[in-house]
C-alpha cells in the first residue's frame, strides 16, 4: 500500500507534507464541530 500513493508525489518529503497538512486539517474540522457543538449546547 506505501507504494501506491508513489505517482501522486515527486517526493517522499512532499508525501509526508500532505499526510501532515492531512492531520491538521483533521484536528482543525473537528474542532470546528466541537465549538459549533457547544456554542448550540449554550443557546
């Protein structure tokens, strides 16, 4: 499976860029609805 992202990035540096803009953008979504949750939950 590690071999069959290869042809979508240059590099192995570039590949590791995208898992990690990958898991911020992850934590930023769900943080999103955490807040979202509560500001509904306080109404």
């Amino acid at each position: 499976m590690k071999d069959e992202y290869k042809e979508f990035f240059e590099t192995e540096e570039a590949d590791q860029d995208s898992k990690s803009d990958a898991k911020v953008i992850l934590f930023l979504v769900i943080l999103a609805v955490v807040a979202a949750t509560y500001w509904v939950a306080v109404q």
